[in-house]
C-alpha cells in the first residue's frame, strides 16, 4: 500500500523548509522590534468557538471547518484560522493583566477544507499579530505597517495595500439595508449572490462572477456615521505620513463576520489568482462576545505559503547560504574511536574561523572510496581524513572535494 500526504497537504523540505523557517525568523526579529510577543494555542478547540466567532454564514464555518469528535464526543475542530483562539487563550488566562501591552503574535499550522490550488491548501501556515486594548486609528495603522514590514524583511517590494472601513454595528446595518434593496433590484444575480444575499449581503460583494452588474451599488463611505468616518480618516493619514502607500477600496469586505471598522488586504501580482498575502482588520466586539470583557482589538494574519511564493523571485532567500560540510572520513578502521571524538568536538566548537559549518561522520565498515563518494552526495566542501601514518605525526589529511587536492594539516592546528 502506497499512502500519500492528504490532498491538500504538502511535505516541506530542502530549499523549502528553510526558506519557511526563514521567513519565520525574519517574522520573529520584526515582532520584537514591534514589541509583540509570542503567544502558542493548540491546534485543536471546542467547534463552537470558531462558529461563534468567524460567524454561522461565513464560508469557513459553513463549509471549510474540519469537525470531529473525540472519544468523549466532544466537538472540536482543527483551527481554520488563530483570531478566535488567541481570544480564548487571551479571556482564560487573564493575558490583560499578566501581559498588558497586549501585542501578541503567534504562526502555526492552519486547517481549512478548501478546494486546493496554487496558493491555497488545506493545511498551510499563518504568521498573525493581535493588538489588544487598543481603540485608536493609529493600532489599525501600525497593524497594517507591521503587516507591510514583515514583507518588506522577505524582499517583497511591489505590494497592493488595500485599505476599507466596514464602519461600527450602527452604520452597518443602514449599509446592509441599502445593499439587500439594491442587489434585489438586481438582474440575474448567480447562486451564490442569491444565497450570500439572504445570509450575509456583504459578501455579494466578493463576487467575481456577478460584479460587472454592480453599477450603482451603494458605497460604505455614505452610511459611515461620523466617528467612524473620522477614525477611518485618521488611519489613512497616518499611513500616509508612514510612507505607506495604499489604496482605499470599497469593495473589501472581508469574509469573516467579526470585523468591525478598518479591514485591509495585502496583495501581490506574484501568485496568481490567490493573490492575498496578508489580511486583517479591527474587531472591537469579539473578546466581549467570546464572554471577556470589552477589549478593543485589531490584527492580520499572513499566509506563509502564499508570501514565500511571492518571495520566490526576490532573491531573498538565496542569500542565505547552508552552513559549509565537513566530512570525517577514515582511512584505517581502528581510527574509529579518534575520528568519532574529534567530530564531536568539532560541532561542539564550531571551525576557528567563526564559520557556520556542519560536520558529518565518521562511519565505520566503508572503504575509504565510498565515504568519498557519499561526502560527494552531500555536497561536502572538505573532508578530514584520518590515517594511520600521518595520525601517528599528529597529523590529518585535509580533502578539498571541489578540486579533489589534498594536503596535510597538524592536529593542533585544525
Ligand atoms: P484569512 O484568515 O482568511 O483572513 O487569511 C489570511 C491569509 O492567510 C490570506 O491572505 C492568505 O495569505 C492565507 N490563507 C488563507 N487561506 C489559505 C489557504 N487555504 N491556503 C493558503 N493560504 C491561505
């Protein structure tokens, strides 16, 4: 029986795997500078949290969410997305006390039923930042900056910022109102617009097939109530005197029912149709309604998969060179010992010059010629080899592996 990864899933290795680890360096160096700090949540909750919070009509809860029940018939499921846990985990453990500048970023495996494509997958990877406590304009903005900088540390330079503001309860009600009257005047609406339109009239909007027909549709910007129009304002000024450059888009509406306010998208030409890197927004009711105490908050999280195939042609990542290997090899069998111990100190101590290096070996029971050989196969640049006479002299012999010249170097000196 031959098993494969689950559709949708993906092995990360090689080349891969460390520009993944990269990136999430990167993430970690720009966080701290931020003053965020890590926060780690299971990959697993009680389903009704995710229902509770993403919203009953939102497609990840309606068709994306991997449901089961443990052996105790409890419902969980594997987290879609880490807003809503990091709430959780924010409520249960008091974090408003015990970390009160309430900047917290977490990355982590993501679960989502979708139909997979390039850039999207059934499980992938978010780095996401929440900034809780915080009601003014200038969180949205430096959210959106941060979002920005973790791309700009990856060498992503050409992005679409798109910003929106889906105003508080009040403004979107009248909104909502004003859209299910327009959209009914509207012909020919396709299956999904008519289901979206009963559910949640905001998300007609998203769609691709039916947005041709929208001439005429009403605009947020009319129905924001005058605080939110000031708030909105001031986030776009200081973007702007960030150095930030953006584009206010009315037709972002984000597919998550618990945004309140600013929403932005991160977008890049890089990677095809699933073009979003980053996307996020306010959400200043969700820790009240997840049973906390009122808490204003503002966050995004980022694909990593997406942003690394958006990197791809940066040349961020070949930059960065693997460490440089070092073979031991044996010349004579009864070097084992001697051989394995200097390998060991080896790695222990780094190389004199301070350079990152990987020591590989020894391995005992091969000729000489096929610890060569597989020194080749993975690509050492030296091999140290230890011999008999000139172990004897208190020497090795020094094995360049690209031109295959040899010389002798002291013990001592090495
Ligand atoms: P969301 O949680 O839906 O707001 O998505 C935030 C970001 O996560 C998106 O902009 C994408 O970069 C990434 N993302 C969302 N869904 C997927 C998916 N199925 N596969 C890969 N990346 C995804």
């Amino acid at each position: 029986m031959n098993y494969k990864a689950p559709r949708g899933t993906h092995d990360i290795f090689g080349a891969n795997a460390l520009a993944m680890s990269l990136l999430e360096q990167q993430a970690r160096v720009i966080f701290k500078k931020h003053g965020f700090e890590e926060i780690r949540t299971p990959a697993f909750e009680d389903a009704a949290l995710f229902m509770r919070s993403i919203g009953q009509t939102t497609d990840i809860v309606e068709k994306e969410m991997y449901i089961f029940e443990d052996r105790k018939s409890r419902k969980l499921a594997l987290r879609p997305e880490g807003t809503a846990s990091l709430v959780r985990a924010f409520i249960e453990n008091r974090l408003d006390i015990s970390m009160p500048a309430g900047r917290f970023f977490y990355i982590g495996e993501m679960f989502r039923y979708e139909r997979p494509q390039t850039g999207r997958y059934r499980q992938f990877h978010q780095v996401g930042a929440e900034f809780l406590g915080n009601p003014s304009p200038a969180a949205d903005a430096e959210i959106i900056i941060l979002a920005q900088d973790l791309l700009f540390s990856v060498g992503i330079k050409e992005m679409d910022v798109r910003v929106n503001s889906l105003g508080c309860e009040k403004c979107r009600y009248l909104f909502r109102e004003a859209l299910v009257k327009y959209f009914c005047s509207v012909r020919d609406l396709c299956e999904d617009c008519i289901r979206r339109l009963e559910k949640n009239p905001l998300r007609v909007l998203d769609c691709k097939t039916d947005s041709h027909k929208f001439t005429g549709v009403p605009r947020i910007s009319d129905y924001l109530c005058d605080y939110c129009k000031d708030s909105f304002n001031l986030v776009l000024s200081l973007l702007e005197s960030a150095g930030c450059n953006y584009t206010a888009d009315e037709k972002l509406v984000r597919g998550l029912d618990y945004y309140t306010r600013t929403v932005f998208e991160i977008r890049s030409d890089a990677v095809g149709s699933q073009d979003a890197l980053v996307a996020g927004g306010r959400y200043d009711n969700l820790v009240g309604e997840l049973g906390g105490q009122n808490t204003p908050a503002v966050g995004f999280a980022l694909g990593s998969e997406r942003v690394l195939l958006a990197a791809r042609n940066t040349g961020f990542f070949d930059s960065f060179q693997e460490s440089e290997k070092i073979f031991i090899a044996i010349a004579d069998q009864e070097l084992f010992n001697e051989a394995f111990s200097f390998a060991v100190k080896m790695i222990r101590n780094g190389s004199k010059s301070g350079k990152d290096i990987s020591v590989f070996g020894p391995v005992n029971g091969k000729s000489l010629t096929s610890q060569l050989k597989f020194a080749d196969k993975i690509k050492a640049v030296k091999t140290i080899v230890f011999a008999k006479t000139e172990f004897e002299n208190g020497k090795f012999l020094v094995k360049n592996m690209k031109d295959k010249t040899q010389v002798e170097v002291l013990i001592d000196e090495l």
